[in-house]
C-alpha cells in the first residue's frame, strides 16, 4: 500500500520539453540552429553551459539559469485535469515533489503550471534549497522523513532514470518512469497499477 506519492517536475508533471522548443522556435529561424539548440539541451539534462555558449553563439543573446527558466516558465500553462487528479490524490495519499534546479526558477515554473496550488511549500524538495540533488538518496529520504512516511511505501515519480531510477531505488523508495509528461488519465493508470503489485 502506498501512503506517498512523490514526483519530479520537469517533463514529469510538466511539459519542460515543450515550453523549451516553443522557446527555441520562437527566438531561432533556422532549423539547423533550433535542432543544434534542442540537441545540447538534451532535454534538460545536457550541460547549462554549453547550452548557453551554443545559444549565444547562434544568436540569441545572453542566457543563463535563471532566464531560461524564466522563459520556460512563461510557456506553460496549467493542466486543469492533472491539477484535478492531484487534488483528488492528496485526499488519500501525502503528495510532494522533488527537483533538481534553481529555486526560484523552479517556484516560477510551479506558478505558472498552477502546481503551487496543489502541492503545499512544506512538500516541495528543491535541490538548490536542500543542498543535495537527485540521485542522492538524501533528498529522498529527507523527503520521507519530513513526510513521516517510510521509503518503501512511497513512491517516486520521474522521466529520466539515471536520476528518477537510480536516486529513489538506492533510497529504498518504489519508482515508475513516465516516458511522457502526466495527465490526468495516466497519474490513475500509474497509481492503480502501484497499487495492485
């Protein structure tokens, strides 16, 4: 049985990759320069600074952490029904999120997703805040503990498994990969099938 439910934010219960290519197309004419762009993004994972220097030296100007996520954030919109199937969860099961990033980029992104009303401050592990990152065990279980919830009935939610998998596994938790950012007919199908196994 479960009695917590934790997810990553970027490409998890956000569509990162969208806003990030929305971005690109919007300040890159030439298709060799957006798949460059998008191809050192790495979806999200690829190194900031070489996005950076590859951003500017195609043209876009100055870019740095905090503006790229400012922008990122400005490009999302809130997904009513997820925001629904979240509140719906919470009646049952303690919800959180941990992520790796800048805080206040980080905020950014779970304003504008509408994210902040439905996951509460004191639930929110962001990696910049707690001083480690994904895929330390120890943002995990300081998840857990602040949570009052024990590692093997809780579950961890991500889309990139050499952090999503290999972080909350060596912590004890269970952990699913959503190969797509979540709706609210796939947060039910991921929950239903955790709690049958």
């Amino acid at each position: 049985m479960l009695d917590a439910v934790l997810f990553d934010l970027d490409n998890t219960l956000i569509d990162r990759e969208r806003a990030f290519r929305a971005l690109v197309v919007e300040t890159f004419a030439d298709a060799a320069t957006r798949a460059d762009i998008i191809r050192c993004d790495e979806r999200g994972q690829g190194d900031r600074e070489a996005l950076f220097s590859c951003w500017k030296r195609h043209g876009g100007g100055r870019m740095d952490h905090a503006t790229m996520a400012a922008q990122i954030a400005d490009r999302l919109v809130p997904e009513e029904q997820l925001l629904t199937a979240l509140r719906l969860l919470s009646q049952h099961k303690k919800i959180g999120l941990i992520t790796n990033g800048g805080s206040a980029g980080q905020r950014r992104k779970l304003r504008a997703s509408g994210l902040d009303q439905v996951i509460p401050n004191n639930r929110l592990w962001i990696s910049a805040e707690m001083g480690c990152a994904k895929p330390a065990p120890a943002i995990f279980l300081r998840a857990c503990a602040e949570l009052g919830v024990v590692p093997t009935a809780t579950l961890y939610v991500g889309d990139y498994p050499p952090h999503d998998a290999t972080g909350p596994a060596s912590a004890g938790l269970r952990f699913r990969i959503a190969e797509t950012p979540l709706d609210a007919e796939r947060l039910a199908c991921l929950i239903q099938e955790e709690e049958t196994h």
